[in-house]
C-alpha cells in the first residue's frame, strides 16, 4: 500500500458491487481470464488479478448496502468526511458512508449533480496499480450531460488541477466536446457530453462513470459473454469503433475495447 500526495483526486481503484460474488468471479474469469485472492475487508471481498496483478475489487454488499450492482470508480482523498461535504455542497448526494475499512481506510458512495456514482477513497492505495496507461487492461469515462460542468464538480470535489508542483496532481484539459483528467501528464480518464436523462427507462442511458476493459479478442471476448449470462446493450448513442458495452448476468455494465497488447498489466 501507499499514499502520496500526487494520487489525490486520481482513480484509486475500481468495484463492482455484486449480489452473488461467486457467480461474478466465474462470469469475469470467463469473459476476460481474471483469477481471484481473498480481499482484505472481509470474506465478502475478492481481488481481481491478470499475471498476479491487481485489476479491480468485487464485494458481495449490493444487498447489505441497497445499492445497484454496478462498477463503481474510487478516487483518492485526502479527508474522507471533508469531500463527502463538498460533494453535499455542490449538489451532489451521498448514498453510503463514510465508512471505516480497518486499517486501511475509509470509503463512501456519493453521486454527482447528475446522478452519475462514483466512490471517494481516503487511505492507502495500491503502489502497482494503474488505470488509463497504454498498458492498463481498464480506463474510465463518464457519460454526463455537460462535460465542462462535470468536470467543474469534480475538480472542486476532488482537488483536480491543485497539485503541490507541475509534475503533481490531477489536471483536466479541454478538447472539442470533451474533458481529459491526466495524472502526471497521462490520461487517466474521459468525461463526455451527450445524450442522457437521470431517470432514463434504460440505464445505459443515465448518467454515469463507466469502466472500459481492453481485450485483444473483442469477438470472443463478447462471444464468452453471451455464453455466460450477459447481454450487449451498445447503441448508437454509445460511439462506435471497437468497443461493446455488456451487461453481466446481475445488470451490471461496462464496456470491451479490442487492444492489440495482451491483456496484462506488465
């Protein structure tokens, strides 16, 4: 574990909430060939891995905490309870929490002023993990109404752009209809303007942070999951090149992109 001022307002980690964490663990071992290790927050927890790296956490607490299941973004902070209450002062809401991990930290679940979830990390994060980097399985981006709003939100929420020194920090820059976060100078994810509705029938079509996972088979990748209980649910207002957003046999989203490097974090 480590904490540095540099990964505040960075992605920390990534969550699915899962009802069944066996049935999750077998459904994203056969989809993209992940193994698993016990977590460290209880018998509910397992730690997704490719070559014996950490990719992503899964928790069966969709029941015990009423939330949807659903892939959820962490970002680092440095006070737990101080960005819960700028999240409240900017019109955000807070589902769960703060809450204590002993010893390693304390998280919550907030939502932005858009509904769009995302969780806020306060403690030690992992020395080897990455997101966004070219040899990252997995990168973020939000679907939001008004990208250059959002990214306001989430610059006074998370500290975007307060770096100690140039080299420092969490900075956004603008680009056509887009806002890219970068930690150090790397894109770590992307914020969109776009066609959604808080309350849309559909939820592919609210509000949200989705996670992007990198295959270099994206036909068998989408063929495996079929197979195994989940769905397509890509549309025109979801882009288009050689990507795929599924849904897992519990309802939780995220979305294939075809990589040509091998699906590894090395």
């Amino acid at each position: 574990m480590l904490v540095a001022a540099d990964v505040i307002g960075a992605p920390c980690w990534l969550s699915l909430a899962a009802r069944d964490r066996g049935a999750a663990e077998r459904f994203y071992e056969a989809v993209l060939g992940w193994t698993f290790r016990p977590g460290s927050f209880g018998r509910a927890f397992s730690v997704a891995e490719v070559d014996g790296v950490p990719v992503a956490g899964i928790g069966a607490v969709a029941g015990d905490f009423g939330v949807p299941v659903v892939w959820t973004p962490y970002f680092a902070v440095d006070d737990a309870d101080a960005a819960v209450a700028r999240v409240r002062e900017r019109g955000g809401t807070v589902g769960v929490g703060p809450v204590s991990y002993p010893p390693s930290g304390r998280a919550a679940l907030v939502a932005d002023r858009e509904g769009a979830v995302f969780g806020i990390w306060d403690g030690g994060v992992l020395a080897g993990w990455s997101v966004g980097a070219a040899e990252s399985p997995a990168w973020l981006e939000l679907h939001t109404g008004n990208a250059f709003d959002a990214a306001l939100f989430y610059g006074e929420v998370l500290g975007w752009g307060r770096g100690a020194d140039g080299d420092s920090g969490c900075d956004t820059s603008y680009e056509e209809d887009q806002v890219v976060l970068r930690r150090r100078g790397r894109p770590v994810a992307r914020l969109n303007s776009g066609p959604v509705e808080e309350a849309a029938p559909k939820p592919q079509l609210r509000p949200r942070w989705l996670v992007h996972f990198k295959v270099p088979d994206l036909d068998g990748a989408v063929a495996r999951a079929l197979e195994h209980g989940g769905g397509t649910v890509t549309g025109p207002e979801w882009g288009g090149g050689r990507q795929v957003t599924l849904r897992d046999p519990d309802g939780a989203l995220f979305t294939l992109d075809h990589s040509d490097r091998p699906l590894t974090t090395a």
